[in-house]
C-alpha cells in the first residue's frame, strides 16, 4: 500500500473532532486494507510501532530530527529551528521543506506502508558507536521519499505524536465496524449529521449494501423501504435478530442492521464490541486485533488468550465516599484490602522463569531481584500471573515508605543490588488472572482470592498476600480502615465477591476509600525554560487530563511547586527536564510543546472552573506529589474525574 493513502486518511483524521466521524474514516479504510498490510496500517494509527506490551522505543529525541530534516531537504539546522519556532510543529517544518524542494531527489524511492514501518522498526534495533548517524540516514531517507503530508506524519511518527486524535476506543470501534454488521437503531438513525438525519445521509451513500432492517423498526420508520432502491434489504423481527450467531462480513448476510429499540440496538452493539474489546485485554495489540479480525473473525478473536509473560492491562478503581457508600455499590457482604502505597506489580511465572510488570506494561525484572528470588520459592504453582502492590519499607521500624522512596529502583539501571538492601521490599498479592496454564480472569473475585491464597507460602517482609477481612458490618469496616491508616497506608480497597476480574477497566465493583480530598494523575505537555537559577531546566509544566472520548489531552494547570533543586532531594528540575527535553515536539521562545509521556500524581487545594485551559477546569495551588514511574500515559485522570471531583467539592461546600 502507497503510505500516501494511509497520510490522506491522517489527514481527514486530524481535521474532524468528532468521534464518530472519526470511526467512520478509520472503519471504511481498514475495510479496504489487504490483509498483508493491515497490521503495520493499525500500529501506525495506533501511533506506535510495536505493540503495546513491548518494551521497544525509537528512541529518537527532537534535536535528532531537526538534523535529519535539515539534510534531507539540504537545509541549515538553523533553518530548521527558524522554521519550527514559526510553525511550533516539526512535522509541518518537514511538510512545508518538502513542498518548496527545489529539485527532484535522485533514486528516491516509492514510500509504502510497510516501507515506513520496517525502517520505524529498524530505528529500534540501532545500538552502540554510529547508532545516531545511522538513525539519520533511515530518517532522512524517509522524508527524501516524502512528498507534502507524508513528511508531516513520518515526522510525527517517529517522535511519537501523530496528533490526529485517535485513542483505543476509536481503533476498537473502527475495528469491529470494518468487519462486523454495523448497528443502527431509531434514535441514532433520526440523530443530524451535517443537517441531515442520519437515515438521510445513510439513503444517500449507501450502494449494494447487504441491510438487515427488525419488522419493528419498519412499522414506525418507513423511510427504510427506500434503502431497497440500491441494496439488498431483508426483514426479520427483533427475536429473530437475537437468534443471529455471527456477525462477522464474510460468512453473515448482512452489512448493516437496522432495529427499533435502544437497549435491543446497544446491546447487540455490546455484543460484538465486546469480542474486539476482549481479545485487546488479552492480546494488547490491536494490530493483531484487527489482522485476525479481517481473517477469521469471531471464531479467531475467541482463540486469543492471556499468555503467561505477555503484560495484561490492570484493572482499576473507582473512588468510593464512605464505608457505607463502597456497601452499597458493592454490596454486602464484601471484602476489604489495606490500600498500600506503592506500586502495582503483575508478577508472571513460568516454571522457574519469572517476569515483573508496572501498571504501564513495563518490564522490570531485572530493577527487582528480591522479588524475583522470593516468587520463585513462594509462588507455589508451574504458572500463573499474580498481581499484588510493592511497598519499600524502613529495615529498622518494620513501617512501610512512601512511594517516593520505592520509586527509585524503578528506575535504576545500575547499582541495582545495593539499592534493593537500602530499600528492601516486601510484594502484597492480592488477586490472580491465570494459574496453570486456565485463564480465570471471569471466575468471582472470592474464588481467584481462594485460589492465590492457595499457592502462596508467605515470606515476612517479602512476599505476603495483602491484608484483608470479608464483612457486612460498617463498624467492622470502619476499624479496619482505622487500622490501615494507623499503619501508614493509603487507606482502604473495597470488592465485590462475585466480580470478574476486567483487564483495563475502571470497575464499580472494585473502590478505593481514602481520606484526603482525591489527587489527581495528569500529564505534562508543555513547560516554560526557566531563567536565574533555573536557567536551563524546564519548569512551569503544562498539566493536561484525558478527553475519555477522543483520547486527546486537555490542559488543566501549570505546576511549579513541589519540584526540588536537587534530585537528591526528590524529583528536580534536573530530573524533569532530562526526561522531558528529548519530548519536545515543538517551541516558541521559551514555551515548548511536549509529547505526554510522564504521569504525575498532583495534589491542589481545589479545581476552579476556568476558560484559560481547554478542559474547562483549572487546579488551584497545584504541587507534585509524586513522579508515577509505573503509569501510562493512557492512565491519566480523564476529564469525567475532573468534573465529578468538582461535583463533589461544591456538594461539600
């Protein structure tokens, strides 16, 4: 496939805001892609060159592109950064070099889909002595090939922000409208799309559709017998859709299918979704995803499973008022966990092999040696996936750290031995997805609770399963929340018995209680370089919650408080900017654009609502609480918490 096609589709996708158009553009293209291309077509989309899972990056930091732009165009480096400080976007400096080229490149070759991928890939695998001037050559080769939009989006592509607005939620809907019926009921069809209802629009376009319309839908709506103009149309009643086994395009009759009611629409909507959407939370790859979607559809989705040593998306909490709010959503009787501040941890085993993952799908095996020696000996099965929270505590009191301490190892690369006996760990587990080679991920809580304590042979100060009672008294509760904060704990973990476990889900089954009015994880995606003392750092950071929709980030603060001048201190300036500064995906004077890469935990006296910053909502006093090493990006605090915390606060007041 000609990469031109898949940066024309970048381009619609970038110029529409809505969601659903934007599911549309994405679903009719995969539709069209050959199966040979599809995978690198949904990673490239996706942003990402690798899977979700892997632990490979580019690894190609700003300054490297601005030398890569300025020799493939025969450019100084000084105009590049002239160019990128006018236009504050290096993809749209290399889109505007390549229009105004002077001359036709020699040899330049056909830019393909697989062409981009296989070099992106490539750019990983440079290590060692020339490994930058290597990088430079693959780049400037790239855009050398490039006309116009192609050079924006190989640009963005290679420093990691595509910015077109595509989130999983989309690349999960595009993928199951591409190669299962689509579903449409009375409302969505009477809703306007460009002043036109969109059975209108859908009358307009459609041609030699395969369209399944409930007897139902047709005695109240009757504009759909003129779909029979150009399509095939067939009429079943609702209880003879529900009796439909597959819906996947090749082998099901219909492309499209119209019903009446709401519920019956969004739950046979659920129905197929949900396929898509299963098989992401064991396989981590939507690129995969949608591969064996095109090829075997459900019958291949259902075969996807959790595989021991491949990372699973955790699942995450919701905020609970009280004990006898957690009671109720819950209900009773239920099991509460001390909420330990730490770090959650998935620990993989297979036989003697043990792999650790954070939250953010990260591999860090090798910065926790302990917990690898104590899991082999105190992991009492041939394999399983375990998950459980770290905790450093202090050798001499027996009290458990906060995270700040803890996070250090996390991201120490040397040393590694020493730092794990000035900050020893203990690993509480508290839930299990898979043992012996049997996903149970569905099996209740109460039952995979059983099972974890079943194989475990504690370790004081090293491995134990979490503290826990099972209760359907507030009072009993209420001191056990007592008592874990008296430990130095977050708080308390409230479950539901009978609940599955959801991989990458934020449940209602599942709450955390906590006593402090609520942090939140956000982002940085701009800072300011400083002056005086702070010359050379960045500082003044841009702070941006999630869109829950689109996936974009909205600001919502600057932060500059909590940040020390030394990193022997805690986080610094230094430490910031040495993380930040390879991010930089565009400036003007002192203000620079960053790519959201790092999750910070930020404390704030209160959320005001506010027009200065695109959520809506500004933070108030805000101050770092804590670097989250462990989080991704994709886990930042979406703009529904921002709001119902808002809620809460004027409720209190």
């Amino acid at each position: 496939m000609d990469y031109k096609m898949l940066s024309d589709v970048f381009l619609k996708l970038e110029k529409t805001s809505e969601r659903l158009k934007k599911t549309e553009i994405l679903s009719e293209f995969l539709e069209s892609c050959d199966s040979d291309d599809i995978y690198a077509v949904v990673l490239l989309v996706s942003g990402r060159v690798f899977p979700q899972w892997s632990q490979k990056d580019i690894g190609v930091a700003s300054m490297l592109m601005v030398k890569a732009i300025a020799k493939a165009y025969g450019r100084s480096e000084a105009d590049v950064e002239k160019q990128w400080q006018r236009l504050g976007d290096l993809g749209l400096v290399a889109e505007d070099f390549s229009k105004t080229r002077k001359q036709a490149t020699l040899f330049k070759k056909l830019l393909t889909v697989k062409l981009v991928h296989e070099s992106l890939k490539n750019l990983v695998n440079l290590e060692g002595m020339k490994s930058q001037d290597k990088k430079l050559a693959i780049i400037s080769s790239l855009l050398t090939s490039a006309n116009d939009a192609q050079a924006r989006y190989v640009v963005r592509a290679i420093i990691g922000d595509l910015r077109i607005g595509v989130a999983d939620g989309v690349i999960r809907d595009s993928i199951t409208r591409a190669y299962f019926s689509e579903i449409f009921w009375k409302d969505l069809l009477k809703l306007k799309i460009n002043k036109k209802k969109r059975i209108e629009h859908m009358l307009d376009v459609y041609n030699n559709k395969r369209i399944l319309v409930s007897l139902e839908l047709k005695e109240y709506l009757s504009d759909v017998e003129k779909f029979e103009e150009k399509n095939t149309v067939t009429y079943l009643s609702e209880n003879e859709i529900t009796k439909i086994a597959d819906f996947w395009k090749k082998t099901a009759k219909y492309d499209v299918i119209l019903v009446n009611e709401t519920d019956f629409g969004n739950n046979l909507k659920s129905k197929i979704t949900g396929i898509v959407e299963r098989a992401n939370e064991a396989a981590n790859d939507f690129a995969m995803i949608a591969k064996i979607a095109m090829e075997e559809g459900v019958k291949g989705l259902e075969k996807i499973d959790i595989t021991v040593g491949r990372p699973i998306k955790v699942m995450l909490a919701q905020k609970a008022k009280g004990i006898k709010d957690a009671f109720d959503i819950v209900g009773k009787p239920a099991a509460f966990e001390y909420k330990y501040d730490g770090f959650r941890l998935q620990v993989h085993k297979n036989g003697n092999e043990i792999n650790l993952f954070t939250r953010r799908l990260e591999n860090v095996t090798k910065q926790f040696p302990d917990i690898v020696d104590v899991a082999k000996k105190g992991i009492i099965a041939n394999s399983c996936i375990v998950e459980g929270e770290a905790v450093g505590y202090d050798k001499n009191t027996g009290r458990y750290l906060p995270f700040q301490q803890i996070s250090r190892r996390i991201r120490r690369k040397y040393d590694i031995g020493e730092l794990a006996k000035q900050v020893p760990v203990v690993l509480n587990l508290f839930d299990m997805l898979s043992l012996n080679g049997k996903t149970i991920v569905d099996e209740p809580f109460e039952k995979r609770r059983d099972n974890l304590k079943k194989i475990v042979k504690e370790t004081p100060q090293k491995l134990i399963l979490a503290k826990d009672i099972i209760t359907d008294l507030v009072d009993v509760a209420e001191d056990f929340y007592k008592e874990s904060l008296a430990k130095g704990n977050e708080g308390i973990m409230a479950k539901s018995l009978s609940a599955p476990y959801k991989p990458g889900s934020r449940v209602g089954h599942m709450l955390k209680i906590k006593p402090v009015l609520e942090t939140l994880d956000l982002t940085i995606v701009g800072a300011l370089w400083g002056e005086g003392k702070r010359a050379g750092w960045l500082s003044s950071y841009t702070l941006a919650c999630r869109d829950p929709d689109t996936g974009e980030f909205l600001t919502i603060g600057k932060l500059g408080t909590g940040i020390k001048e030394k990193s022997e201190e805690g986080t610094s300036f230094a430490d910031f900017t040495k993380e930040l500064e390879k991010h930089i995906i565009s400036k003007k004077g002192k203000e620079v654009d960053i790519s959201p890469t790092i999750v910070v935990e930020v404390a704030y006296e209160e959320i005001q609502k506010s027009t200065n910053y695109s959520s809506g909502f500004a933070l108030r006093f805000p101050r770092l609480v804590v670097l989250r090493d462990e989080k991704a990006v994709e886990e930042t605090d979406d703009l529904n918490k921002v709001s119902y915390i808002f809620a809460q606060q004027r409720h209190n007041n």
